[in-house]
C-alpha cells in the first residue's frame, strides 16, 4: 500500500474529509441520505483524483489536477447549498471555508507547478 502522509495536499483532504462526516452526521435525515452522502462521494473522489494524479509523471499531472479542481468545485457548491439550507451553524461552515480555502489553494499551486512542468 501506498504512503502518502507526506503529500499536504493528500493531509489536508484526509483531515477535511473527516470533518465532513461529522457535519453530515447532523444532517436532518431527509438531507443526510442524499445530499449528505453526495457530499461525501464528491470529496471522497477529490482524495482518490489526487492520489492518481500524484503517481503519474509530471508531463500528465495538469489534466489529472484539472479534474481534481473539477471535483472540489463540484464539492464547494454543493456544501454552500447545504449552508444556504441550514444544515449547518455559522460556525462550522466558516471552519469548514477555512480549509477549503487552504485546499483550494492548494489545488492552484499544484496546477501552476504542473504547469511550469510541461
């Protein structure tokens, strides 16, 4: 099995996933089973994308980090939409911009690095 501890980008997520289950956890049950679970699929393919983009070589990195762009904005709106539904406090949803901030800006000098590269 492969070991990506030293990846941040791969750290990040992981953490971030985790605080994600535990948003959706209190979702109210009609949402926690639909867009609760979109919301774990869309991250959990995020973390996946990003473990196969790191293994590829440099020259076909950019479409693999443009996928995993994709997939995080996929992410991004559908938990602004849960926000917006009042699904979640104020509070956790700042946290939660927090690191999707970070992660964002992650994925951005990923992107740029990848595209030096080729």
């Amino acid at each position: 099995m492969a070991h990506f501890e030293h990846l941040p980008l791969f750290v990040k997520t992981y953490e971030f996933i985790k605080v994600v289950y535990k948003i959706v956890h209190q979702f109210r049950k009609e949402y926690k089973y639909t867009l609760g679970a979109e919301l774990l699929e869309v991250i959990w393919q995020t973390l996946d994308e990003i473990i196969k983009t790191n293994s590829l070589p440099d020259s076909q990195k950019s479409q693999g980090i443009a996928k995993i762009s994709a997939l995080f904005d996929k992410f991004k709106i559908r938990f602004r939409l849960a926000y917006e539904m009042g699904l979640m406090t104020d509070k956790k949803f700042a946290f939660a911009q927090q690191a999707m901030a970070e992660i964002g800006r992650m994925i951005g000098g990923w992107s740029g690095w990848a595209v030096s590269r080729s």
